[in-house]
C-alpha cells in the first residue's frame, strides 16, 4: 500500500508542510536565485520576523533543503544556500508560483463571481 500526503501519520505529510509553508515557499523562491546572508535575505522576503525566519531556516536544514554555512570569522558569517534536494524542491515551488502568474486573472475572476453570489443570497 503505498502511503499518501494526505495520510495523517505520512512522514511526507511533515516535508509537505515545510516546503510549501508561507515562509517555507518564500526562502525556496529566494534562495533559488543565489545565497543570502541571514539579513539580506530577511530584507529578501520582507515581513517576516527574525524568529520566523530563524524557525523556518532550522527546519529546511534539518529536512536537508537548506545549508547553513557558519564561517569562523570577526564577526560571524552565516550564509544559505539551498541544497540539491532544496534546488529540486524549489524548482517544484517555482512551478506552482509561474502558475499562480499565469492564472492570477482567472483566480480573480473567480473570486469575483463567488463575492457576488455570497453578497446576492439572503441572510436568515
């Protein structure tokens, strides 16, 4: 029996929910294009908090998407850089963002139609 996503005990199911998390999909897309020292790529991502980020960047390493590179220097240098299953992951990541480019006007029209036909029925 093969094990699916949407099994709540998949060890996939975790991955899934890292990957395409808010900040999760948004270090993907950044890192993709090269790596960032932790402040520029806060800068990068806007919006996001230190905490976040910080929590975000911990868990991608820790699933082998994200490295983290600490350099012995004065004063410290930590830059990221995505892995090549973290490069496979985003290119998976960027798909679905080049779609959501290329369907955003159906996607608007479609919210358009469903706020009319909520605003047309009545309230009991």
């Amino acid at each position: 029996m093969k094990v699916s996503a949407i099994d709540v005990d998949c060890p996939q199911r975790l991955v899934l929910e890292h990957v395409t998390s808010r900040w999760g999909v948004l270090v993907l897309l950044a890192l993709e294009e090269r790596s960032f020292r932790f402040s520029e790529l806060r800068r990068e991502i806007g919006v996001v908090s230190e905490k976040m980020l910080t929590q975000t960047l911990q868990t991608l390493e820790r699933d082998g998407i994200v490295h983290r590179d600490a350099k012995p220097v004065i004063p410290p240098r930590v830059d990221y850089s995505l892995t090549a299953l973290g490069r496979e992951a985003a290119a998976q990541v960027r798909a679905l963002s080049d779609w959501t480019d290329r369907r955003m006007a159906d996607v608007t029209e479609a919210r358009e139609r469903y706020d009319e036909a909520r605003a047309a029925k009545p309230t009991a």
